[in-house]
C-alpha cells in the first residue's frame, strides 16, 4: 500500500472507533441518566430493616433495577398501580402463569389483564414473597410497574430528594 492510502486508511479507522466508542459512552450514559438506580444503595439498618434509597430521574420518576423470580427487570416505581403489572413479552420470559382475566382501570381507559402470583420480587436487599400482580397484553414496554401489592409490604419515605425503601423483618 503506498503510503498516503495506508495513512488515509488509519484515519478512517480512527474516526469509526472515536464513533463507535462515542456511541456506547452516550448510550451509557443515557441509561444511567434515565435510571439512576441500576445499582441501589442499600443497608441493613441499626433496627436491622433492609433499606433501599432511590434516587429520581430528571422526569422526576424512581426507575431500578430489580429481580422478579430471580429474571433482572427493570422497576417503575408507581404508588398509583394497585399492583405490580408485568408487561406481556416480560411475563412470557420470566414463566408467569396467566390466571382469570379481569377488567383494569388505567390512564389510557379500561382493559383486560390478567391475575398472577410472583414467587420473589427483589430490590437490592430488600426481597418479597407471593406478591400479587397482573399481566398486561396490551403494554409492549420493558419496565414492570411496582405497585401498591409489592410497595404496601414497605414501609417508604421521602427525604433529601430520595425515596426510601424499607423492609421490616
């Protein structure tokens, strides 16, 4: 190769990782932007409680990283869902059984979900049995709702701008 097309050749290589490299950064830090809490802080406090502190995202909304039946899955905190709603394609993964349909109220009007049971539902130390849930045809999201059938097994609060996660044992 002469050596004007060898130096030309480098530089093409240089611009397509400085690219890639720039992309996976931005990404990265997207996802850590939209969901601060990819890895909660927790503790066990001196009354021996498990304790998760969430920080918000820029929208304000407390999104982590969790487990449902030991499968990751990403949380929307929503102390407005009764109960935890698992979107379709997610239940389908993790191996939910789709129990009796029922009719739900929602922002977006009335539909059909269906009532099942997870075995384990787990925020950074914070771990839950037998939680109640519905499972969502209709929602093609990848974020689980945590609502009110895990969250009122917590005690929760809201202090400096976090929210705090507590379990009693």
């Amino acid at each position: 190769m002469p050596k004007s097309s060898n130096s030309k050749f480098f530089v093409y290589i240089f611009w397509i990782l400085l690219f890639v490299v720039g992309y996976y950064g931005f990404n990265t830090f997207i996802q850590n932007r939209n969901n601060p809490n990819q890895a909660p802080q927790t503790e066990i406090n001196q009354r021996g409680q498990h304790v998760v502190y969430l920080q918000a995202n820029p929208s304000h909304s407390y999104i982590v990283n969790g487990y449902i039946n030991q499968y990751p899955v990403t949380f929307l905190v929503d102390t407005g869902a009764s109960s935890v709603v698992v979107p379709h394609a997610i239940a389908q993964k993790i191996g939910l059984s789709k129990g009796q349909a029922y009719e739900a109220y929602t922002a977006n009007g009335v539909i059909t979900v269906y009532d099942t049971t997870i075995d384990n539902l787990s925020i950074g130390n914070i771990s839950l049995s037998n939680v109640r849930a519905s499972i969502n045809p209709a929602e093609e999201g990848k974020q689980v709702l945590l609502g009110m059938s895990a969250l009122k097994k917590l005690e929760f609060q809201y202090k400096n701008n976090r929210l705090i996660l507590i379990q009693n044992k």
